[in-house]
C-alpha cells in the first residue's frame, strides 16, 4: 500500500467520525434544550434581566456588614420581552450548530479542488471548545471545570484533520501530535475522575454489570473505578512518551467500549452521548496509523536512495 493511499484512508476515516461527532454534539441542540454555549448565554441574560445580580449585591453587603450604594431603580422587566429574547438566542444557539454540521458534512467534498479550505475545520472546533468552556463554567455536575481538556479529542480531531488535508509531511507531524496531545489529555482527565470515583462512572458500571446479571458491591466497584483510572493515566502518559503499537490499540478499543456504555446503560436514546465519545477510539488508532505512515515514508526513501550495484 503506497503512502498516498494510507494518507487517503486516513483522511476519508477522519472525516466519517468528524461528521459523526459533530452530529451528536448538534443532535440536543437542534432538537432538545440546547448546547452548554446556549445555555450559559440564556441563564446570563435572564439573571440580568430579572435584576438578580443587583440583589446578590444586595445580600454580599448586607452580609458583610457594608454600604451599598443605591442605584436608580430599574424598569419593570417585561415578561414577554423576556421570552422573545431567550427565544433569539435559542435560535441562534440552533443556527450555529447548523453550520458546523453543515460545515463538517460539505468540507470533504470541497477539499477535494479546494484544500486550503480545510481551515474551515477550525470553526466547528472552536464551537466544541467553546462548549467545552462553557461546560466548564454551566458547573451543573462533577468535574465540570476539566470538561475543556475532557473534550480534547473531540475538537483536536478537527483541528488534525484539517491539517491532514493540507497534504505535506510536516502537517502531517503537527496533526500527529495534536492526535496524541488530545489523547492525553483526555485520557488522563477521564482517568482522574475514574480514580476519585465520579458519581456518573458508578451508575454506568452499576447499570451495565446489572445488564448482564453481575451485582456489583460497593468495594467491587470503587475497586474497578480506581484500576481503571491508573490504567487511562499510564495511557496518557504513553500515548505522549512512547509510540507502543499494542498500547495505541488497547486506547482504541477501550475508547470504543468505554463510548459504547453509554447507550448500553440508557438506550439507544443515548446515541449522541456515544458519537460525541467515538473520538476517545478513533484518534488513538489515528496516532497508530499516522506514526506507520512515517515509518512507511522512511522505509520508503531509505530503498530509493540506496545506490545501485554498478553494471560491468
């Protein structure tokens, strides 16, 4: 199999799971209550404007013992002006994850004649991170403050895809170590909240043991939780230190498994919890696949300079 071939097969995995996570990061937003982004701006909004930030001013300095100035009082908050803002910025929460799904499914097709299109991956990944961010400051659940690092893989396959498009070796080697930075980094934040037994990681081995007809006591399963957050941080810290083929095939099933536990504990309704986690499988095998591709290049180039024996 020759390099470009690889560099295709690559390319054309890269885009599937690209258009899948996408999708399942848009799916709630399109049709139920909206992304994290969204969320975050509706909650500011409504608090602004119902006057509660000046009556938590209020309650600080009552608290505290100090003067607070008073201010003009403030209109009467509509209602009804109320809702039709929310409902503007539920609109537009639902348009920009249009069109990083549209984005994401068009950009293959159009790469193809146009290549230097492919930094327009950048937009769907920054709305991934940006929810990741806002995940992180929503705080409605354990560990939400690491959700931006949790969500490496998600937003770092996009920006590794659109350098693996641009088609030259040494995009080729940045895009390597974005794969394996955000491996790391996910792997060793979900391997962090596994050792200090995250609430939700209970319930999943709780509900999938109970599946299958295992009873899981307590010591049993906190005993699993911390075994396998040792286990996600050595393979963190392989995935950057070292490029162990079995070790990058092991992160690509465990992924797998680890996104198919979700619909398994709450049904096939969970189905965008599972695309949003299939790059926790698909980007470790990239990282195998890339670092053969070079080990294949050089193989290559090595045999093509070799001198050739000398003719009588």
């Amino acid at each position: 199999m020759t390099r470009g071939i690889m560099h295709k097969y690559a390319l054309a995995l890269l885009a599937i799971v690209a258009v899948v996570t996408v999708l399942g990061a848009a799916w709630p937003v399109l049709f139920n209550e909206g992304s994290a982004t969204g969320k975050l701006l509706v909650r500011t909004y409504e608090v602004e404007a119902v006057g509660d930030v000046d009556f938590e001013a209020a309650m600080v300095a009552e608290l505290y013992g100090e003067t607070l100035e008073v201010t003009a009082s403030k209109p009467e908050s509509d209602p009804a002006a109320i809702a039709a803002q929310v409902s503007r910025l539920r609109q537009l929460d639902r348009g920009v994850a249009f069109m990083c799904l549209l984005l994401t499914a068009g950009l293959p097709f159009a790469c193809r004649k146009w290549p230097k299109l492919s930094w327009l991956y950048l937009l769907p990944a920054l709305w991934l991170l940006v929810n990741a961010q806002a995940t992180a400051m929503n705080g409605s659940k354990a560990f939400a403050e690491l959700a931006v690092p949790a969500h490496a893989t998600r937003w770092g396959m996009l920006v590794a895809l659109a350098l693996l498009l641009l088609r030259n070796p040494q995009s080729d080697r940045i895009a390597n170590w974005v794969l394996r930075i955000a491996c790391a980094l996910t792997f060793a934040v979900h391997g962090w909240e596994s050792f200090q037994l995250n609430p939700p990681f209970q319930d999943l081995l709780y509900i999938t043991a109970g599946h299958v007809g295992i009873g899981l006591s307590e010591w049993i399963c906190h005993g699993l939780l911390r075994t396998i957050g040792v286990m996600d941080l050595i393979l963190a810290v392989s995935v950057v230190a070292v490029h162990h083929r079995r070790l990058l095939y092991w992160m690509g099933c465990w992924g797998l498994i680890t996104a198919a536990s979700r619909p398994i504990a709450m049904g096939l309704d969970a189905w965008p919890e599972f695309a949003m986690r299939l790059p926790n499988s698909v980007a470790p095998l990239l990282v195998l696949f890339l670092g053969l591709q070079a080990i294949f290049s050089l193989s290559s180039s090595t045999t093509n300079t070799q001198p050739k024996p000398a003719t009588l």
